[in-house]
C-alpha cells in the first residue's frame, strides 16, 4: 500500500522549462528523501530532509533545489531543465529514529529533450 | 566511511533455483541492515531487516543472517519464481540516524 505519493509519474518537456516533481507522504514521517536513479539501478542521493525548514544536500551534486514547508510535503523543483536531468527521481520518507526503514514512492520518470 | 558492496548482476536463474545474492558492508559501530526490491515501474519496497548480529530477517520466503564476523548480510530463497525477478538493494542504517546507504542493487531475471 502506497503512502507516499509522487506526480507526476512521467514527465517529458523540452530544455529550459522549469520543473516542480511532487512528494507527499500521509504517515507523519519527519525525514524525507529524494534520490535520483540512474539506468544501472544505483541510487544516488541528492537531497534530504530531517523536518520543516530543514533541508541538506546529498551525496550527489544536483542542481535541483528542494523545500519543507509542510511535514508532508517535499517538492523538488528544477529551474531550467536540461538533457543532463533525464532520469527517474524516487521520493522516500522515514520515521525520525535510528534504524527505520525509508518507504518509497514509485517515482517520477523525467525525460528532457 | 560506510559502504555496501553487492554482487554484481544481472543474475538469471531457472524457476525453483536457489537464490543468492551477496552482500558485505563497512560501517563503524553496529548498523542495522536491509534488503530493499524493486520491481518494474515501481519503486522500493522494504523486503527484510535485521537490527543486530545474529539476528535473520525473513519475508516471502527470502531470508538474511546478519553476521558481524564476517560483515555479510547474504539474501537467499530456497526456490525462486518468476514473479521474483526485480532489482534487489542491500542497504544499511549506521546509529547515527543519517540517510540509508544502498548498495548498487542487483537485477534478478527468474525464467520459466
């Protein structure tokens, strides 16, 4: 059962639009995640958040930004799509805590020509 | 730092083949350990975990042994199916709550 939501679920727009991808999750869980996936299957974490206005970048270089504003709501937004951001983008949310589990959503495919 | 290093596939395997897939990790202290799958189109799902040595996770008929001494979390099934076939992630939690570390998943295609 999804409880976490992410749209779109395919996405395919031309060079130089900006880009919202949407995730909400309806468990209340404070720590939220964005990976990006590339075609190998690696997961690439690229941003991350601990609750409301708190963001931290992640392991991957993006230049994609992202806000918490609400616990449940964590958007990732590209100001100007460019080839390079083709991928699919996976949105996951954990309880605070050592040890819990992320649940994922089942992801945004982007493809910019 | 921590890592996860998993076998490297793609893996095919014959219906009611015995599966596995190994895992090894680096992590200071205790982590807890996961193995995530995904199938097709899809995102992750949680499909076991073990939280301390010893300890084995089992779901679905897939189970996994945490085993500090040789730092492996090893994913096995006695008997596969079709339905199985999906990429599988191993990943770890160290005890200072910062983000999953995955391993590069590995794919699975199980043939009739």
């Amino acid at each position: 059962e999804a409880d976490i939501y992410q749209t779109p679920r395919y996405l395919v727009i031309g060079t130089g639009k900006k880009i919202t991808l949407e995730c909400s999750q309806t468990m209340g869980h404070d720590k939220m995640y964005w990976y990006q996936q590339d075609p190998g299957m690696e997961l690439h974490l690229i941003h991350y958040s601990y609750g409301v206005n708190s963001t931290e970048k992640g392991d991957l270089s993006s230049e994609s930004t992202v806000s918490r504003i609400r616990t449940e709501h964590f958007p990732l937004t590209l100001e100007s799509a460019r080839p390079s951001h083709t991928s699919q983008y996976l949105c996951a949310s954990s309880e605070y805590g050592n040890n819990q589990p992320q649940h994922f959503g089942d992801g945004t495919r982007l493809s910019i020509l | 730092g921590n890592s996860v290093t998993q076998m490297e596939g793609p893996v095919t395997l014959s219906e009611e083949a015995f599966l596995t897939i190994n895992c090894t990790y680096t992590a200071t202290g205790y982590p807890s350990l996961f193995w995530y799958v995904q199938y097709p189109g899809e995102g992750l799902q949680l499909l076991l975990k073990a939280t301390k040595a010893d300890d084995k996770g089992s779901n679905k008929g897939f189970e996994a042994t945490y085993r500090k001494e040789t730092t492996s979390f090893h994913l096995e099934k006695g008997s596969v199916q079709v339905s199985d076939s999906a990429v599988y992630f191993c990943a770890l939690s160290d005890r200072g709550n910062t983000p999953l570390v995955f391993g590069k998943g590995t794919r699975l295609s199980v043939i009739a």
